[in-house]
C-alpha cells in the first residue's frame, strides 16, 4: 500500500497537535487508500487542516494549561524555594521600577494635562525664565500659540488658624485656559487679577481632609487674603513636574510678582491648526524684533521653544544626571545577582528533578517543551514577584520620598516619587524577561558546578559595589572636614530678593539690631558661584569664571583675607582671587591692571585689580576656580542675595527677630527663610551625601542576595552530600571536621569572587572619580576593608547550612538516596 | 438553546445515523454520499471540535487498527443537549417550512 506522502503527514500533526492529530492523520490514511493514493488530494486536506488550528475551540499552546498547573502544584510542595526566589526578585525589581520612575520623570513625563503634545516651553540658551515685560509681549503678539507663564515660590499659607509651609505657583490668568490641567470642583482664574487661589488635589486631600466645603474659604498668602475658587485635578500637581506645587496663585493677587517680580516660565500651548514649524518661525520673528531693543540683555540669546517631557530645570537635571547614571548601573548590577539568585535556587531545583526531566524526555518531550515547562514555572515566580515588587517599589519610593526634605533645593522638596501606570507597565514587562532570563541561566547540564560559577559572580558583583560605597563614604567625609576658606560660625544667612535700595535698607536695619556684631551682603553664599565671565584685554578670548557681589566689608567679617592690594573704596575696581591673579598674569603684579569684566561683549565693563584675596574652596571641587568679586552695585542684577550678620550668640536665635525686622524694611524686599552658614555648607554636601546613601543601600542589597545565594549553595552541596557525610562520619569523621568542610567549599568560592571582584573593581572604580572630589579610587582601605567584610559574611552565610550538616545522622544518611 | 449552522446539522445528523461507529471517515462519507457535499478533513474536525466545545458532543479515543498504520480513532456521540439541539432545528425548519409549495411540485 502506497504511502501517503511523511511531509503533509507531518504537516497535519503539526496543525492539529495533541491526541488528536494521530486520530486526523489516521482518518486521512484510510481515505488515502480509499481513494487510491493521490497525493494532490492528501495535501489538500492536510492545508485544510489549518481550519482545525484556528477554530476558536482548540487552544493555539495545547498543553499550555497543563503546564501552568504542573508549575503551580510544584511550587505548592516546595513553597520555601519559590517564596525565596520572588523574594529575591521582588527586590531588585522594587529598586529598579523607583529607577525608572525617575528616569521617567527626568527625561520622558509629559504634563498630565490635556492633549500635552502641544504644550511647549519658551526658553533661552543661558536660561529658563522670561522678563515678565517679555511674556507680556509674547502673550499680546503671539498669533499660533497662547502663553501663559508661571513662576515658582514658597511661602507660608495661613488656612484659619494652621500655617502651612507651601510649595506655589504664581500664574497668569490664562494659566487654567492654555493648559488645561483639568480641574475637579470648581473652575482656574477668569484673570490675572483675581483675589483667589486654587489648590492641589494633594494638598487639598492631605492637610484640610479632603474639606469638601472648601470652595470659598478664605486663604492668607504673602499676607494677600485669597478666596479657594477650585480645586486641581487629582493627576496635575503643577506646570514644571516633577516638583509639585501646592496651590497656584494669580500674579495680579502678590504684588511681588508680576512686572516688579522675578523672572517667570512662559509656557504655550499651540492654537488650534497651528504647526511647530510655524510657531517657531513666529518666535524667532518676535524674539528678533524684541532682541534688538537697546535695553535688551538678550542679544546673544535667542529665545527657542521646547517641548516639556520630563524635568525642565536645567540645572536640576544636571545636577541628577550623574547620580541617576551611577543608579541606573547599579540598579542593573542588583537586578543581575537577583537573577542569579533565582537561576541559583532552579539549578538546584533542577537537580532534585532530574529523574521526573529524564523520564519525560523518554516518553518523548522535546527540548522545547520541556524548556516551556520550566519557564511556565518561572513566570509563576516572576508574577508573584512583580506583585510583591510593586510593595517594594512603593517602599523604596516612600524612603527617598522621605529623604527629599534633606535636599536644600527648594524645588526638589516637591518631587514625588512613586508607582504610576506607567512604571508599574514597566514592572510588569520587566519581571518576564528575567524570568526568561534565569529559565534559560538554569537550563542544560552540569548543575553543581553552573551554581557555584553564579555565586562566585554574585560575590565578585556585590563585591565591587562594597568598595564602590567605601570609596564614597571616605570622600564624604573627606569633604565634610575640609576648610572652606571662610568663616562659619555663628553666621547666620538671610537670603533677600530686590532692588539696591530695598537691600541697602536691609543691611542698615540688620547692623541696627542687637545681637548683631556685623552684617554684609553677598550674591552667593557659600563663595563665588559660577555665571561669570572675564577678558585680559578688549580683544582677549572671555573666559567664564566664577564670581561673587559683595558688600566691602564681606572680606573682614567672613575672614577671608585680602592678601595684596585693598578691599573697595568706592573708587571702581575689582578683587580677584589667588588662582586668578596666578592664572591671568603669572609671574607678574595683577595690581592696576584692567579687566574686562561680562560675558555679552557689547556690555562689559572695565575695572582695574585693586586686589589679591585668598581662594576660597567651593567644597565641592577640589581645584578652585578662578573668580572676581565686584561691589554689589555694579554687579547686582536679578539675583537673589544672602545677608550675612555676624550673631553674638547662637546663630538660630536672632532668625525670627531678623525676619521680622526685615520684613517691614520695604514692600520691595521679598524675605525669604534664614539657615546659619554652616548648614548650609551641610546641606551642600548633600549630594554626596545622597550619593553614598544610594550606593550604599543598593550595595547592601546586593550583598544580602549575594549572601542568600551563598547560604542555598552550601545548603544545596550540604542535601547533595548525606550519603558522603553519613559515610564520613560512621567512619569517624568529627562534627567540627565535616561543619569545616562545608566552610571551606563556602570560603572557597569567596575567595575567587573576591579575587575577581577587586579585579573588577579596580577596572571601574575609575567610574566614581568624578564622585570623589580628588581622592583617589585606589585607596587600599576600601579594597582590604571590602574583601575583609566578605569573608566575614560568607563565614556567616555558610555558617547555618554546614551546622546542619553535623546533625545527619549517619545511619539515616546512609540510606538516603 | 444553541442555534445550530447548516454544516453542523449535517455532522450532528450523520453522526446520529452512523451510532456506534461514529469516527472521522464515515461521518465525512456520510456527508458526501447523502447530502453531496465535499467536504475535507479540516473544516470537518474544526467542527467536530467547535460541537465538543459546545457540548453537543462528546468523544472518546478508541483502539488503532493497522490500516490507519497504528493510528488510535476518535470517536463521536451526540449528548442529550445535542439531541434536543436538532430536534430544535428540526422544529424551526418545519415551521418555516408548513403550507410552503414550491413551483415544480415539491410540497412539504
């Protein structure tokens, strides 16, 4: 009897699958016979066969419930192992979804606002912010985009008898018209000079209970008396995310915004049919005809529109970027030994299971099924560890929530982390490719030896990230001990806002107070900040340097002497410090030589070097820029200034009296809180110290996986082993003997891990240098001290699992299997 | 009450005629002898599965015999759902069909 052709009888099991396709392939034999063997016929029917696959009735995976269930039913017998794994799991995954969140809100968030595509930002090259003359010429003359600006400030809101410290935007009446953030009782501003405020959903729910009479209530701000006229929308917590504002203000309700205020955000939407291209078109017009002004400061300084995805503070962003880079990788390096981890525990799984894999193999499972087998399982584990994740993920994002107040940039004490859809989207995504990651990590032959290769790269990994965090924290505190150049005790800062005149009566009222020795003023606080600029001559390159407006007597009372020359006399002139006069004119006396002082060419100014004082060191960097110091007058500008007083006693004492006092000086002078110097030195240094925080959770992280996977591979050897210790024992071998057995395999394996880890180390560790403000990454102490801390762990780790191994009872041992 | 296609009142039919010996090949020769229509093995099956789905049918596995080379048949039998199914049918079709006299003679 003729055969019916092997490949469409193979195509015919393939498309009917399972029981049955020997059931078809059969029917279609004897109707082959029947029909006298035309092959033209068979294949015909085996293509129709594909009716039978597609029919809604049959599953397109057969077996895949199957296999589901043989997962669940295993796991259910051996819960510790599994449990262990989405443990493990579940907190990688919880760090890294807070990462992403912030990569997120960094870089990708849009504004939760209706159809946010067509919101952009006007903005220049050197900065953010418009004159608010600016914004009223771009409001009145923009034809394909409407703007709005707002600008950000905190301040204290009086609600009956409670103070709060808020976080606010002052906007323009067609805030709630051109953004459209939505609003959920009742409306935005109808104009810019409505006595109201409308409040955050959050700050509505959290600090007046969700009131829901509040529509009418009266608020107290900037001593300006403000009616609730709505509420936001629960999602919309203000125009520059990921900072949150608390409520949102008119300009025309604070007189100390608007036309005498500082510079605020000018943000657009696009008019209905208008493109990008030709708003752009628009605003490079306008821009020009506003640039060529006279009065303009802007001549160099086109204005661009961006769209807003993510932070748009610049120098937010800067100032996250590297430690975000550093997380993300060390994020990776977590979510890496997790997943070992996890391949770890399968690997040992898999031995146990070796015979029920041989046997399935015999009766005719191939390798993909079986790797399908094994996976169904892992994304058991992965599923409930994306569950527990998000637990986690909630728990890390509350814990930086919670160390945000330690940040002294105003705006960030609005950041909000946490898990939103789209984070949690990526949580779920990510769980199944570890999950398949670790199935195919745990697949193949060779189990003992593959387990103890994962966790000698478990110990090498969570090795570097140890000497990673040792180096931080030596740098730390390497920077906190070290001499800024100027003095700190009781000095307290005040940090003012406003015209020359406002400033001046602001010092005269400070000296006038008792308790206060002396008082001067300063542009910036903590020594010259960056934002200048200088020429040699009228032809020479301009170089940005660091600058700083003082009042003269700010060298005497901050101690910082002058080392040639003398302070200002009134007459022009400008101090440079030691790097400068040595950078500029080496070799030579810089006294009475000029300098060309601003960075827009057509308006600098020229003041000879009257003289030399001593560096000060931005304790931030260990080489000192070169810097200039100016007279206030000259160098004033739209900056907010600090007053410095010299206090008799405790700096903190005289802040509220100072306040107060201040306060009443003038309408113009907007008074902001007050820290003592050396504070604020502290919290400068909080980057680094965040920095070490961060690597140093992450990094004990890793050593607790690293620390479990340790502790399952002695457990593992310890199961594997019985018979073997059974026998040595019966023969004579002491507990102390077979416990240091088990040790020594441990001691081992963290020997070669930490080999490798300061190999590895020693390759990155170059990553930290721009971290660790001149030390360098070498330093002996954090290698040795490292490596001696992992020992001690994998003493600990192992310790457990080999004790167990002196309680085989030898009789038993040797008949276990 | 499922409302039942044509073709799966033609399989429900032959497998009720066919009894006991209810298996793939009779059913499709069923078909193709009584009522002429071609039909192949695939929208056959599919609709034998879509029937089981519905459980207007059950199957079982029987033993292989050599000329299906050693391959096991599947074989079909109508539920007491699938019985009152046709009936249902039946009734519709006679209903619609009472008093109708087609041109030619035929008459119901």
């Amino acid at each position: 009897m003729p055969e019916p052709p092997a490949i469409a009888e193979r195509l015919v099991r393939w498309l009917v699958g399972g029981r049955d396709a020997d059931a078809v392939a059969g029917d279609l034999r004897e109707t082959y016979h029947a029909r006298g063997g035309s092959a033209l016929w068979y294949w015909g029917q085996a293509l129709s066969c594909a009716a039978v696959r597609f029919s809604g009735h049959r599953r397109v995976l057969p077996g895949l419930g199957q296999d589901f269930t043989h997962a669940l039913r295993s796991i259910r017998r051996n819960p510790g192992y599994a449990l262990t794994a989405m443990l493990c799991l579940a907190l990688a995954l919880g760090v890294n979804t807070t990462l992403f969140a912030l990569l997120d809100s960094l870089y990708f968030r849009r504004l939760p606002v209706h159809d946010a595509g067509r919101l952009l930002l006007i903005q220049r090259t050197t900065t953010p912010f418009c004159s608010w003359r600016e914004y009223l010429e771009f409001r009145d003359r923009l034809r394909t985009l409407r703007a709005a600006s707002t600008v950000m400030f905190s301040g204290e809101a009086h609600v009956g008898p409670r103070t709060y410290g808020v976080v606010a935007e002052c906007v323009s009446g067609n805030f709630g018209a051109v953004l459209q953030p939505g609003i959920s009782a009742g409306r935005w501003f109808a104009s810019d000079t409505e006595d109201a405020v409308v409040l955050s959903y959050g700050f509505w729910k959290s600090k007046l209970n969700g009131d829901p009479g509040v529509l009418g209530r009266e608020i107290l701000l900037e001593r300006a008396r403000l009616r609730v006229i709505g509420v936001g929308s629960s999602t919309f917590r203000g125009a520059f995310p990921p900072f949150a504002s608390d409520l949102w203000v008119p300009t025309g309700a604070l007189p100390s915004h608007g036309p005498s205020g500082p510079p605020v955000g000018v943000i657009a939407r696009l008019a209905p049919g208008s493109t990008r291209q030709s708003a752009d078109a628009e605003i490079r017009l306008l821009d020009a005809g506003l640039r060529a002004d006279p009065g303009s400061a802007r001549a160099n300084d086109p204005a661009i529109l961006q769209p807003i995805r993510g932070l748009l503070w610049r120098r937010g962003r800067r100032v996250l970027q590297p430690v975000v880079s550093l997380m993300s990788l060390l994020c990776a390096a977590v979510l890496l030994i997790a997943c070992v981890n996890v391949a770890n525990l399968l690997l040992s799984r898999a031995a146990v299971r070796e015979r029920e894999l041989a046997i399935r193999t015999a009766l005719g499972a191939s390798r993909w099924r079986l790797f399908r087998a094994r996976l169904a399982e892992s994304l058991v584990i992965a599923a409930g560890a994306a569950v527990l994740g998000v637990v986690a993920g909630e728990a890390a994002g509350r814990a930086l929530q919670a160390a945000v107040p330690s940040i002294p940039e105003e705006g960030f004490r609005g950041l909000a982390f946490g898990i939103d859809a789209r984070t949690a989207l990526f949580l779920f995504a990510a769980s199944p490719l570890s999950a398949f990651f670790f199935t195919a990590a745990s697949g193949g032959r060779g189990h003992a030896r593959r387990r103890r290769v994962y966790s000698v790269v478990q110990v090498t990994l969570s090795l570097t990230l140890l000497v990673g965090t040792g180096l931080l924290l030596r740098a730390m505190q390497h920077v906190e001990r070290a001499d800024p150049g100027f003095a700190q005790e009781r000095r307290l800062a005040i940090h003012l806002y406003g015209p020359p005149a406002a400033l001046r009566m602001a010092l005269d009222r400070a000296r006038s107070l008792p308790g206060v020795q002396d008082a001067t003023l300063a542009s910036s606080l903590l020594g010259p900040d960056s934002g200048g600029c200088a020429a040699l001559s009228a032809a020479a390159p301009v170089r940005r340097t660091e600058r700083n407006t003082v009042e003269p007597n700010y060298f005497a009372m901050m101690r910082v002497p002058i080392l040639r020359g003398a302070g200002f006399t009134g007459a022009p002139g400008v101090l440079v410090n030691e790097t400068m006069a040595r950078a500029s004119w080496p070799g030579d006396d810089p006294l009475g030589k000029p300098l060309w002082i601003g960075c827009d060419a057509a308006q600098r100014t020229v003041a000879p070097v009257v003289g030399v004082v001593r560096d000060t060191t931005w304790a931030l960097d260990p080489v000192t820029e070169p810097a200039y110091y100016l007279p206030l007058d000259e160098g004033g500008g739209d900056r907010p200034v600090s007053l410095i007083v010299r206090t008799a006693g405790e700096p903190y004492e005289w802040s509220r009296p100072l306040i107060e006092a201040l306060a009443m000086v003038s309408p113009d002078l907007r008074v902001y809180d007050a820290e003592s110097i050396a504070d604020a030195m502290r919290l400068a240094f909080w980057e680094t110290r965040w920095r070490a925080a961060l690597l140093g959770s992450l990094g004990a992280l890793a050593i607790l996986l690293a620390a479990i996977g340790l502790y399952g591979v002695v457990s593992c050897s310890v199961a594997q082993r019985t018979r073997e210790i059974g026998v040595r024992m019966a023969i004579g071998a002491q507990p102390v003997d077979v416990q240091w057995m088990f040790l020594a395999e441990a001691l081992r394996l963290t020997a070669i891990g930490v080999a490798a880890g300061l190999v590895l180390s020693a390759a990155t560790v170059r990553l930290l240098r721009g971290f660790l403000y001149g030390l360098s990454p070498f330093a002996p102490a954090a290698f040795v001290g490292a490596s001696l801390a992992w020992v001690l762990i994998a003493m600990l780790a192992s310790w457990w699992p080999a004790r167990r191994a002196t309680r085989v009872d030898p009789l038993t041992a040797l008949k276990y299997d | 009450m499922e409302r039942l296609g044509e073709f799966e009142q033609l399989v429900l039919l032959a497998v009720m005629r066919l009894t006991d010996g209810a298996y793939g090949v009779p059913i499709q020769q069923e078909i193709e002898e009584r009522a002429g229509r071609r039909v192949t093995v695939g929208a056959l099956y599919a609709t034998l599965d879509r029937l089981e789905g519905k459980r207007l049918l059950e199957s079982w596995f029987a033993d292989p015999t050599p000329q299906r080379g050693g391959r096991s048949k599947r074989y079909f039998r109508l539920t007491a759902a699938g019985e009152s199914a046709l009936a249902e049918s039946k009734a519709a079709y006679d209903r619609m069909w009472r008093g109708v006299r087609l041109k030619g003679g035929s008459r119901a």
